[in-house]
C-alpha cells in the first residue's frame, strides 16, 4: 500500500504526471523547483525522494528526466493511445452500409471510457435522436457509443441504437412473436414494433456509453 503524501508532496505528484502527459516525457528536477517555487535542486530532490519511499515513483539516477510515476492501476491514468471513433451522420435505415461510409466526423475518446474488453474498432458514435429513453436517462442529442453487432446476437431488455427512417433512437430491444420490439422508456412515446426484415428499422447495435456536455 502507498504511503500518505502531504499536501507538498502531492502538488509535487500532481505537476509531474500532469507535465508527463502534456509533454510525453517528465519533467527535470529544474522545471520541478520552478513550477513549485523551489530554488534548490536539493528541496526538489528530497520531495521526490519521498514519493519514492512511498510508493509513488522510480527513479534513474543520473538521468535529466528519469522519473517514472507508478500509478499504473490509476483509474484517471489517460492513455496516450486514444481511438478516433466515426461519427454517424444522417443515414437512412435502408441504407446501413453507410454509416462508416460518410461519417460526420470523429470523435476521439480515451479508453478509460470504454467498457472492459471492447474493440474500437467495432464502435460508433451517435446523436440520439428524440427523448424516448429520458427515463432512463438519455435525451435527445446525447452522444452515443455504440458497439456495432448483429441484432440475432442481442438479448430481450438491451439498450440498443436503431435507425427507424433517418432517426437515430435509443430504445430497449426486445424480439417476440418474430418481431422487432423497440420499446421506450418515455410513456408519452410508443413503442414501435418491425419485421426483422423492415427496410423502415436498422439496429446499430448495443449502448455501451453516454456522453453530454453540460450547459
């Protein structure tokens, strides 16, 4: 277990993982003292000698910029290695094959936000398109993650993105008596019920995230 920093100790932390990500590389015990308002290189260096003793970093002695934080199981650790995920654009449902084709854009997101063990390669970005799931939550022009897979390969209850016409929605899928069931969780909206085979309703896939930028 790492020890307890004081409030210096985690000031001096905190600029150097926040230097680390900004510059790709950490910072030299100058650049430390100057950020810190430290004129000694031995005040920087005894700080950093704490944070070793405590668990936080690893040094190479002799290096201008040997540090090397070690907050690996960090959950705010960010990855330098971010995927840029296509954004759906206004696509017909009867025409899936080009939601890849002509995105509207990308958006890039750390994988820190991606649910374990999903590919972002098999991931969307979409605007929902109407308030049907605010009981749940969702509202009209949320961003949506969506994990691009088969509908047959769906369970009954899952948050799923569709196409019904040129509207991107957010419905629960559920599939009974050889019909598509896209159900809302808003009651002032119906739910709305396809043949698999309906060129009028495409099912993206699953909800994996939902992304909004406050007001």
């Amino acid at each position: 277990m790492k020890g307890r920093l004081t409030a210096r100790q985690n000031e001096a932390y905190e600029f150097i993982r926040t230097y680390q990500r900004r510059h790709h590389k950490p910072p030299t015990l100058q650049e430390i003292g100057e950020a810190l308002g430290i004129r000694s290189t031995n005040g920087v260096f005894k700080l950093l000698r704490a944070l070793e003793k405590k668990g936080y970093l690893r040094r190479d002695p002799g290096a201008a910029r040997g540090l090397h934080l070690l907050d690996s199981d960090d959950p705010f650790a960010l990855t330098d290695e971010v995927p840029s995920l296509p954004v759906i654009s206004r696509t017909a449902s009867h025409e899936p094959e080009r939601l890849r084709a002509r995105p509207a854009g990308f958006l890039s997101v750390d994988p820190f936000f991606l649910p374990r063990g999903l590919d972002p390669d098999a991931c969307l970005i979409g605007r929902a398109g109407d308030d049907g799931m605010s009981g749940e939550g969702i509202f009209k022009g949320d961003l949506l993650l969506i994990e691009e897979v088969p509908w047959r390969t769906l369970n009954n209850r899952e948050l799923v993105a569709c196409l019904v016409g040129e509207l991107l929605l957010a419905r629960r899928f559920v599939f009974a008596n050889n019909r598509i069931h896209l159900q809302p969780a808003n009651r002032t909206y119906l739910e709305e019920v396809f043949p698999p085979d309906d060129p009028g309703c495409y099912v993206v896939g699953r909800i994996r995230a939902v992304f909004r930028r406050l007001p």
